[in-house]
C-alpha cells in the first residue's frame, strides 16, 4: 500500500494524511485508488478488479456540541465539573471518537455558565408572551456554610392553559436579612425579569420577617399600586407551615412515647450483636410476654401503642393532603374546597359569605376594567353584514336573523355581570367530573365568560404550599448539600436554575446526588469554603 501511495506523488501523499489508519480486516481485500475528479475515494477488489466507492462513514465530530452535551450532563445529573477529567470517561469519548478533544474542569463551569445565560434571556423573552398574571413563592435555603440562599419560584398559566413553574432566582443574601431587605432583593429579581408589575400573589412561609416583606412591597411605589384589587389577594400563608404547626401540636401529646420507640430503634441498631438478639427474640414472638422480663420497662406499653395508633389515623389525612398540595399540577388533582360557613363561623356566616362575596365581585370588576371587551364589535359586525341587504338569495340567509338575535342576546346578558351568570347555573356534579381539568375547564368557557375565565386563570395559579411534601415537617428547612455549598454563588443558581429550566423536576433516578438533604444529615459536617468547585 505504501508503494502505490509513493507512485501516486504528491496527491496521494496529501490523501493519506487525512485519512486514519483502517483497522478492518476488510481492506487487505481492497486496493485504494486516488480520488478522482468527482472528488470521491474508490478501491479497488484484488479478487474481482470492480471498483467500489470507498466512503466513510464517520462524521466529522462538533467540539462545540460536544462540550454543550458535556455542561448538559453535568446539569442534569447534578455532577461535579471534575467529571469532564474523569479518565475513563474520557477514554470512552475517545473510543467512541478519536478526534474528540476533551476538556477541563473550568472549561466545562465556563460551558454551564453559558448555557444558564443563554436560557435565562430565552427564558425572559418566554414569560413576555404570557398574556397572565404570576404567582411567586419564595424561600430561604441555607448551606453548611451558614450562607443563605433566597430562592424565588414563578407560577403561571401559559397560552395553552397549562400551568408552568420557573425557577427564577437563587441568589446568596448576605446578612443582615430582615423583611424590608429581602423585599428590595425580591423586587430587584423581578424587575430584572421584567415582571415586576404581573404579579398576583405570593406564598410564603411562617417566619416572622415575612410580614414585614410583604408589607414592604405593598407601599412601594413602584410595585404596590400594580397590584390587583389594592394587594388584598397578595400575600398567601402557605398551606403545608400551616398544617406542619396543627401537627406539630398534636405530636406533643405522644411525644414521651414516640422518644421511647426511636430511643428502642437506636439501641438495637446500635450494634450487630444486638441485631441478632432481637431477631432471636421476633422468633419467640408467639411465646414472649414482656410482662416477666424487667429489662424491657422502657418500651411501649399497650395503652401507649394504643394512643400511638390512634395519633396515626389522626395524622393520615394530614399527610395526604400534604402530598397534595405539594403537587405541581394542583388544578388536574381531584381537590374539592367547600366553605362550610355555617360549621366555620356559626351566626356569622352569612356575614362572612356576603364579605366573600363583595371581594369576588370586586376582584372580577378589575377584570372587566383591565381586560375590554369585543362584544360590542362581534354584535356591529353582525348586525351590519346580514343577508337583508344583499339582493341574492341564499340558504344560509333563512339563518341571517337568528345571528342577529343571538348577538343582541349576547350584548344583553354582557349588561348582567359574567359572575352572576356563571354563579346561576347549575353546578357540575363531582360524582360524574371525577377528573375534571379546571384549567381546560376555563379554556373552553373563555369565548361565554371571557374576564371571568382570565380571573380563574390567575386565581388557579396561587400555589397553595411553597415546600415539597417530604420537606413539610422538616424542623431543619431547605439546606444545600456539602457539594453545592462548595460552589460559588453564581455557579450554585445556574447548575439550579437551569436544571429547572431544562428539565423540571428531576426523577428520582436522574440525578447523582439530590441539592437538598436532611438537616440531621448535613449537622455535623465540617464548613467547606468557596475554594473547590470540583
């Protein structure tokens, strides 16, 4: 092969630098022959002399789509920029591809750094279309590193009646962090993405600076007088700090008992050979009465797993309705409210339903006021385009009158507010809507109730809880984990940010290791300071 390359000058001598070396076994059949005018390589068969095109089949590798895949993994799967140097990974990009140039660590955070401005702006010319208002929730994050984080949640309806939720901000918020100074880092976050002045509520948790937050933002300026209905409706006490409070007080009535039964679990966990013992005694079980054996005071009496079972069934529905108010999708979840006025609020609930209602209508008249109506130039469009001037006959013309009639019917009853028509008919009956989608529900109502279905919309959007389920009756809060506390702040929101962004919230197998862990886990771990982003 290296003689017919030589006999072939200068131009076969340029081909075989391109080309790599051909491994396959196949090509000792085949004689190469140079490229001729078309520009395509052929060989020839020793055996049979036929040429045959010699193509390749391996396409030219894209570094900068590489890298982009790279920073997207690393992203995804919450790995640590050091996974770019990983040497067996890099060994499997280069067998996959030899011309693969891998990269570094700091090239890989500089790729994720891109990718996070990059979805951010997308992401800001995204929320400019949605025509909706905005329901934030908001929350401190804190880090073994007693930094904290104030993470800031977007919740709204988009242009295909589906409800979404952005990650929006993750910021570090150096102390002091009093109610009027997160308020200002709040603001800051929504002017920057430009939706300062579409909010409709925010939810938040117990903590007593959150008062002062919101009363902050009411009496600004720039943000308060946007507000609807004068911010009545703005500030949402979060449903699962609500609930967690109840519990917590039911708890310490059994919380003797419950200390005796962790205590009991930590004894016989404490080492192998108690293990054993115990297993030794669950064989026994049938036979066992601890009534003899005085080593055992400690452990539950029979009225005290009683009382135990009892505070179970009492904390079951607390827990469900906890999950579901964690969900992301709260209007597809079989969730029915009733006001039951009377049981609430006795001799006073007709008051309270009249206030109820006073609020309903005064939130719906901002809706018309803000939101004008086309009815008047369906029912002029109508009325002058009928068949009654034409001098053609023509069938649908028989149908002419009753488009007049049923537009007039319309302007009339657009006289009668919306909410009362829609509060006069007849319910939809939950035995038979089992699975009703409210928010399909509202899209198909939009052309007979257009403000009121804008109002639901926004309305649907309020996040009943801002924690997820299996944070609810955390005593800890939300805390990064030991490797995300290690990251520079800007590094922390956008590996966070975009994640949500990129791919919501994450399946349980998707990610290496989650953001968020148990305070217990995290309390005795040593502070990491910003010195290794690995």
């Amino acid at each position: 092969m290296n003689e017919e390359v030589d006999e072939f000058g200068e131009s076969a001598s340029s081909v075989s630098k391109k080309t790599r070396c051909r491994t396959s076994t196949i090509w000792s059949e085949f004689e190469l022959e140079p490229i001729g005018v078309d520009g395509q390589q052929k060989a020839k068969c020793k055996r049979c002399n036929r040429t045959y095109a010699a193509v390749d089949h391996h396409r030219p590798i894209d570094q900068d789509m590489y890298r982009e895949m790279l920073a997207l993994a690393i992203i995804r799967h919450n790995y640590p920029f050091s996974y770019a140097e990983h040497e067996n990974n890099r060994l499997i990009h280069v067998y996959l591809n030899p011309e693969v140039k891998p990269v570094s660590r700091n090239t890989a955070k500089q790729d994720v750094i891109k990718i996070y401005k990059r979805e951010k702006e997308s992401l800001k010319f995204a929320l400019k279309s949605i025509s909706g208002r905005f329901c934030l929730t908001s929350d401190l994050w804190s880090s073994s590193t007693t930094d904290h984080y104030m993470v800031v949640t977007a919740h709204f309806v988009d242009e295909n009646w589906v409800l979404q939720k952005k990650v929006l901000s993750f910021s570090l918020v150096p102390p002091p962090r009093g109610g009027a100074i997160l308020a200002d880092r709040l603001l800051a976050v929504l002017q920057e993405w430009g939706i300062d002045r579409k909010i409709f509520s925010i939810t938040l948790d117990n903590a007593s600076y959150n008062e002062t937050l919101v009363n902050s933002l009411k009496e600004n300026l720039s943000f308060g007088p946007y507000l609807p209905c004068s911010g009545e409706f703005f500030h949402v006490r979060c449903g699962a700090h609500v609930l967690n409070l109840i519990v917590q007080d039911g708890l310490k009535v059994i919380d003797e008992v419950v200390h005796n039964i962790r205590e009991s679990v930590k004894y016989v966990k404490g080492s192998d050979s108690r293990r054993l013992k115990f297993a030794g005694c669950l064989a026994m079980l049938p036979f066992f009465d601890n009534s003899i054996d005085s080593n055992f005071n400690t452990c539950p009496s029979e009225e005290e797993w009683d009382r135990l079972e009892k505070i179970a069934n009492i904390l079951e529905p607390f827990y469900d309705i906890t999950v579901l108010f964690s969900g992301t999708k709260l209007s597809h979840c079989k969730l029915c409210v009733e006001f039951c006025y009377k049981r609430i609020y006795g001799e006073y609930a007709t008051e309270m339903a009249m206030m109820l209602r006073d609020k309903l209508y005064s939130a719906f008249e901002e809706y018309v006021q803000s939101t004008p109506s086309n009815i008047g130039n369906v029912v002029e469009t109508t009325s002058s385009s009928g068949g009654m001037g034409s001098g053609r006959y023509d069938k649908r013309d028989d149908l002419s009158g009753f488009d007049t009639f049923e537009s007039e019917l319309v302007g009339s009853m657009s006289s009668k507010s919306q909410l009362s028509l829609y509060l006069e008919e007849s319910r939809h009956d939950h035995r038979i809507h089992v699975d009703l989608d409210v928010l399909g529900f509202w899209k198909s109502q939009y052309s007979r109730f257009p403000e009121l279905s804008l109002m639901a919309r926004d309305i649907l959007s309020i996040p009943i809880t801002s924690v997820a389920s299996e944070s609810a009756f955390s005593v800890g809060g939300r805390i990064l984990d030991k490797f995300r506390s290690s990251l520079l702040p800007l590094t922390t929101e956008a590996l966070l940010c975009t994640r949500d962004w990129m791919y919501g919230v994450p399946a349980k197998n998707d990610c290496d290791d989650g953001p968020v862990e148990d305070f217990a886990n995290l309390s005795s771990s040593r502070p990491i300071a910003y010195l290794d982003e690995d």
